[in-house]
C-alpha cells in the first residue's frame, strides 16, 4: 500500500522534529500510540462482537 523506505521515514521524522520540537515529539508519540492500541482493541471487540452474531444466527 505504502511503500515508504527508510530514507524516507527519517526525512518525515526530521520534519516532524522541527515542527514540534524535542519536547513535544515524545507527547505525540505517546498519543499516537495510545489511539493506535485503543482502536486495535475496538475493532477486536467489534469483530468478536460480529462473530459471535453470525454463530447464534446459523442453526
């Protein structure tokens, strides 16, 4: 889907760190973390959710 190299990571890291500074990078980051593992957890809930619906639907 995206094919971005290394090069290129650290490129967007740099702008990253000029734009928000030493202090706010790990803030952010912290943050990013935090929503990236809330939604895995949501779509996990909302897969069982939807399995378990398909298992009591069949006969």
């Amino acid at each position: 889907m995206f094919d971005i190299g290394m090069p290129e990571l650290i490129v967007i890291l740099i702008i990253a760190l000029v734009i928000f500074g030493g202090k706010r990078l790990p803030e952010i980051a912290g943050a990013l973390a935090r929503g990236s593992e809330n939604l895995k957890i949501r779509c996990a809930m909302k897969l069982k959710k939807k399995t378990e619906r398909r298992k009591n639907e069949k006969p």
